[in-house]
C-alpha cells in the first residue's frame, strides 16, 4: 500500500490536467523532514519522436519519457538533502489508468526493478477530468509490477 498526503495528490492531478492531451510524468519524493514533494517533469517523448521516429515511434500522448538530466538533478538534490524517491507519476490519456507493457519494460532494468522500493502511479484523464489513479509496485514472486492499494490522505 501507498499512501500519499492529499496536497501531492492535488499536485499531481494539477499537472496531469495542465499537460492533458499529453501524458505527464514526474517524482514524489519525500524531503528530509518527512513531508512529500512533487516534481513535475518534462516530457520529452515528442523531442524523441521529432528526432528518431523509428526508434521512437509514440509520441507524448500515449507515452513519456522523462528529461534523465532533470530526474538526476531533483535525486541528487533529494538525497543530499535527507530525502528519498518515494513514486513515479505518469498520466494515461483517454483511458483507464494500468501498468501497460511499456510501462512495465521502462521501470526494469535486465528484469530486476529501476529504483527499487518505488511505486508508479498512473492517473487515468479522459476528456480533460481526473477519471482514476492507480499505484504499482514491483512484485518478487511475478518478477512483474503489480497494482497495490492507493490511499489519499
């Protein structure tokens, strides 16, 4: 289970709105003093697609990719201020929030978790309105992500 403090989630639903029709993506960190900061990050998916569409074929509405020297930047600032990396957020445009195969392939590295103990959250915006959200977290006995409980506080 996840629980997130009702500020971060409003943070969250805010920027997943602003962005919409594109996905958004960013950090849930927890500061040193224990309270929850949300990053909103850029997503850089269209500069990928604009640049190489063979390799890079979704463009920002169905996919995400996060700008790897600002995620550097907010971590490191993170941890040396006594914070940790607590979920990673993304959007789903248009439909349901799930843990799609991308998705799945994006928060592994040769098949053990990118950042272990993080959860991913995915909000669901369909026709500009926050439908559903969902939280993921990786599971040893599937080697997969799972979903697991949300709670807003």
């Amino acid at each position: 289970m996840i629980q997130v403090e009702s500020p971060a989630w409003a943070s969250i639903e805010a920027h997943a709105l602003e962005d919409y029709p594109d996905e958004c993506c960013g950090l849930l960190v927890m500061d040193g003093d224990g309270a929850s900061v949300v990053h909103a990050c850029e997503n850089i998916q269209d500069k990928l697609h604009a640049q190489d569409p063979e390799n890079h074929p979704r463009k920002a509405k169905t996919a995400y990719r996060m700008n790897d020297l600002q995620v550097s930047k907010i971590l490191t600032a993170t941890e040396a201020a006594g914070g940790k990396l607590v979920a990673i957020y993304h959007s789903h445009i248009d439909c349901d929030a799930y843990f799609s195969e991308e998705d799945q392939k994006a928060a592994q590295f040769f098949g053990e978790p990118a950042y272990p103990g993080v959860t991913y959250l995915v909000i669901s915006v369909i026709d500009q309105k926050v439908e559903n959200r969902k939280a993921f977290s990786w599971s040893a006995d599937s080697s997969q992500f799972q979903e697991v409980p949300l709670s807003v506080v």
